[in-house]
C-alpha cells in the first residue's frame, strides 16, 4: 500500500507557552497550495495507486500461463482439434496486446488420451512449466486421473472439455469446473425421445469402457426407468485400444434392435455409422455430441449414411449455411482462418475449443491484477455469459454452488450435411 501523505502542523505553537485564540501562524500560501495538493492526491490513490498487483505461481506483470492436455495422437486424435482452436484464440488476443497487458502463454501438451500420460503432463505442467491453471483438459478418464491432484495442488482445473456429472462438486472439489452439458443429462434426453416416438422400441447400447460411456448409460437408463430392462435388447462395450467395433455390431444386429444408441468417440463413432450401412440394418440411431464433427465423423461415416441420426448441441452448427452471414460466425470463421490455417471452422470441435477459450479470456480479462489462483476460482464461479457461438437461448452460467457452466442442450437431426436443432431447450 502506498504511505499516506504527513500534511504536517496547520496551527504551530508559539514558543512562549499556551496558545491562545489568535496566535495562530498564518501558513504561506504555497505551503497551502502544496497541502491540498497532497490531499488530493491522496484522495485518488486507492483507484490508481494504491491498487496492487497480486500474482500466484504462473502470472506476472507480462505473462499468464495456462496449461492444456490433450489427444493430439492415438485412437482419439480428432479430439486434439478443440486445443489447437484454443491456441488459435489466444494467438488472437496476443495479437491484440494481450490481456491487461499479459500475453498468453498457452502450453498445450499430448497426453494421447491415456490416463496414465495424463498424470505426467499435468504434473509436469503444474511442477515444471509453473502454469497459473489448466484449462479445456479434455476427457473424463484423464481428468478423473488427474481430479485429485490438481485439488491438493490447489491449481483451477478449469472448463473441463468433459461431461462427467462430478465435476460439478465445489464442496469436495473446489479447484475443478466442467464446462460442456453433462453426459447424463444427454443420455436421459435420448431415452425420453425414445419413449416418446418408438415407445415399443428395442433398444441396442455401445458404449466406450470407462466412465465417458458409463455417465451416458446411466442417463439412458435413468430415463427409460422401470422400461429400461424390457426395452434395451443388447449392450456392447469396446476398449479405447480396439481396432474396430464390427463384432460388436454383428452381435447387436443379431439381438433385433431396432434402435442404436451409440456412445463413443469420433474414431469408432464413424466405423458404426458405416458398419450399420454395410450390414444392411436400418435402426433408428442416436448419437453422442462429443462425437458430431461433420469432417472427423460424419465425412467418413458417408454423409448418406448418417442421415435421420439423432443427437444434440448446445453450440451453433457451424457447418449450417444460415448462420454463415451472421457476425458471430464471420467473426468466428475468420480468427479460425488467420490462426489457426489448417483448421475447418465448420467442425463442430473447433467451435468447442473457441468457446472455451473465450470464456477463460473473460476469466482473466475479469481477474485485472489480481491473477492468484484463488481469484481465478471465484471469478469462474460467478460467470453470466451469451457467447457468440452458443446455440439461440443458451448461456452459460456458473454459481459458488454450480460448477456446470453450461447446463442446457437441445436435440438434433443430421440432414444433408448438418444437424438441425429441434424440440425444446433441455436443461438437466
């Protein structure tokens, strides 16, 4: 804190003795001046200088760190995508001038969507490159391997590109926040669909062996309840290690389904849309947010292939030629093309990755000069924000006690070459 001003004696004492009514010394009138100067100055201080500067590990007067883990190889590679969006939007803001006056510094590293490597980077994030926090991890098993590290640490494990329903716990977990809707808030939303126009349906599940694909069932079967045993014929699992789900699929056609719900990521999501052409089964299907990208997903399934497939968003479709003249998507389309060249602005993954940095941008853009990690928390725990590439009457918004920063989704049909929004805003 700056040290106030000593005015010094306005009435000074004659020596003699006691002061008496009309002895006081009459101040010159640049001493006068110069007073009120001091006082004044003073009076501005606490908004300009007095004002100080915090930093924890990973801020300082020119820089913030962040940190970022995600698939750039291995089977879920096309999840690297929303890391190099996030790089391309904080190029931006460098670009710019920073953030109140701070570049950027996003190190964004590979953890090849193993568990195990997830635990290593972070530490070597956290311990080694020092970041302020890690933000946009992506996954649910590599941000469970990670969850109580980065809580003992006490480092923000920030909007997590995962929608497991436990990051949303600030009582046990106050240093980590979701970001995306949660899995099984989605998974419930197919199951009703289902109920609602196929209510004679059988039901077959694939889903991937972890928690990503256990948070999903347990939404399906909390929605279709006591039908749930009636209804669901078949449930397949895979690994994340597996070179196909063909077998899976054999058997699942097998068992009469007439209805696929398929939970898994981008690689097999894209063998089981064509693997259920090929076979000449014609399911109603369901498929999974984390796995719409029109280029990673639905190009290689065959766009004929995917057609009637069911899903949902909480983002605009990129790849939707109406909203392709709106200043969002201009603005969007064009800082994805300048900073990121190789990138497709109308894959839905890119889209993700640039929502998510925004909202960290105004995390810190809020923080000023205070930039500890405990600010960074609170600041991300009272978030009220219309981002740009959100889909119409969704928002995010975060509380002490909500740690879901979007909690809303809405249903989608692919048709032609993009998904088409329908019915309801859901929330959970």
């Amino acid at each position: 804190m700056g040290r106030r001003p000593q005015t010094g004696l306005l009435n000074t004492p004659k020596p003699s003795g006691r002061l008496r009514p009309g002895d006081e010394t009459p101040m010159p009138t640049f001493a006068r001046r110069a007073t009120l100067a001091l006082i004044a100055a003073a009076a501005l201080m606490p908004a300009a200088v007095l004002a100080q500067k915090k930093y924890d590990t990973g801020a300082n007067d020119k820089e913030i760190r962040l940190g970022n883990l995600v698939p750039y190889s291995g089977p879920a590679s096309a999840y690297g995508i929303p890391g190099k969006a996030m790089a391309a939007v904080f190029d931006k803001v460098n670009a710019d001038g920073g953030i109140n006056g701070r570049k950027i510094k996003f190190i964004s590293l590979d953890d090849g969507y193993n568990p195990a490597k997830s635990v290593e980077q972070s530490r070597k994030l956290v311990e080694e490159e020092e970041v302020l926090a890690l933000v946009g991890t992506l996954g649910t098993a590599q941000n469970s391997a990670i969850h109580k590290y980065m809580n003992t640490k006490k480092v923000p494990h920030l909007f997590l590109n995962s929608g497991a329903n436990k990051w949303g716990d600030p009582k046990n977990y106050p240093w980590t926040m979701g970001f995306i809707p949660s899995y099984f808030t989605e998974g419930r939303a197919f199951a009703k669909h289902i109920l609602s126009t196929r209510p004679n349906a059988k039901v077959a599940v694939l889903y991937q062996n972890d928690d990503f694909g256990k948070d999903y069932l347990k939404g399906v079967l909390d929605g279709l309840g006591d039908k749930a045993k009636g209804m669901i014929v078949s449930q397949q699992t895979y690994e994340v290690t597996d070179p196909t789900v063909d077998s899976q699929l054999v058997t699942m056609k097998g068992s009469g389904a007439d209805t696929f719900i398929n939970i898994s990521t981008p690689k097999f999501a894209a063998q089981a849309i064509r693997k259920v052409s090929e076979m000449g089964w014609k399911p109603a299907q369901y498929l999974v947010s984390v796995s719409t990208s029109v280029s990673s997903v639905l190009k290689p399934a065959g766009f004929e292939n995917g057609q009637g497939i069911i899903s949902s968003a909480y983002l605009r479709d990129p790849a939707d030629q109406a909203i392709h003249n709106t200043k969002e998507y201009q603005e969007y389309a064009a800082l994805i093309k300048k900073y990121y060249p190789g990138g497709d602005p109308d894959d839905s993954l890119t889209a993700n990755g640039y929502t998510l940095a925004q909202t960290m941008v105004e995390v810190l853009k809020r923080a000023g000069d205070n930039l500890t990690r405990e600010n960074i928390m609170k600041i991300a725990a009272n978030l009220d924000l219309n981002l740009p590439m959100l889909a119409p009457g969704i928002k995010l918004k975060t509380a002490p006690d909500d740690f879901y920063p979007i909690s809303q989704l809405q249903l989608t049909k692919f048709v032609g070459q993009r998904f088409e929004p329908f019915g309801p805003i859901i929330d959970r």
